[in-house]
C-alpha cells in the first residue's frame, strides 16, 4: 500500500518492542490496529462520497445534454424543409386568336366575315415533378457507406 516491505516491518517492530518493552507492546499494537482501521474507515466513507457526487454531477450533465440534444432535433424539424413535392409553376398561356374565316353567303355574291372563332388557350404539358432527393449532407439522415 504504501511501498513498505517486510523488512521495514520489522525494524519498526524490533524499534517498538525496545522502546515501549514487551509489556505495553501488545496493547500499543492493537491501539495502533484500531486507529488504522478507522483511518481506512474514514478513507472509504470520503471516497465513497466523492464518487456518490461525481456520479451525481455526470447523471445530471448526462441529462442536460439529453435535453440539448432533444431541443436540437426539434429545431431541425422546424427549420428543415419537408420533403414535399413542389407545385410545378405554369407560364402563362397566351390566348390564341384565330383568323376570321370567310364564308360565302347563299344568298349574297360576296363573301361576308364570320365571328372569329373562341379564343382557346393552350396550356402546356407539365411532366410530373422527380422526386427531391436528399442533401448528401443531411443530418437527420443515417450515415451512408463508403
């Protein structure tokens, strides 16, 4: 634990056993064995608590960024354009006006002039709009394969 070896162990203990005497080695041991005990107690319960609050504070962080993340995906929704089919603009149609047509007259030797025809509008043929694909660096979309 603390890098001492056995035969450190024993000089403090041939050191102790001089100094104290054998009388009141025995009872300095199981002192000093308690007082280790609570050390490592006190160690424990302090670590312990410090990893109850750093776990705590990465929950909390854990869930901050959850919400952040959930608000970002909203604000793609709203800002990103839906995939809907575009409504094809039309030009405007030109109104064709047809030439008088002369018709002759049973009854007259001159030809008179018909009405013009209706005016007919013309309108162009619009194929069908292509699906849009999507942006090649669409977020929302999965990552594609090499």
């Amino acid at each position: 634990m603390f890098g001492i070896s056995f035969s450190e162990l024993l000089l403090v203990g041939l050191v102790a056993l001089l100094v104290l005497g054998p009388e009141r080695l025995p009872h300095a041991a199981r002192t000093a064995g308690l007082w280790v005990g609570r050390l490592k107690r006190s160690f424990n319960a302090i670590k312990q608590e410090v990893e109850r609050e750093i776990g705590a504070d990465e929950i909390r962080r854990q869930l901050h960024n959850e919400h952040i993340l959930s608000l970002e995906q909203e604000a793609r929704k709203i800002f990103t354009p839906t995939q809907q089919e575009p409504t094809p603009v039309q030009p405007e149609a030109t109104p064709t006006v047809a030439a008088p047509v002369v018709e002759a007259s049973p009854t007259a030797a001159t030809p008179v002039a018909a009405e013009p025809a209706a005016a007919t509008s013309v309108e162009p043929v619009v194929p069908a709009a292509a699906p849009v694909a999507p942006a090649p660096q669409d977020p929302t979309l999965p990552p594609r394969a090499p």
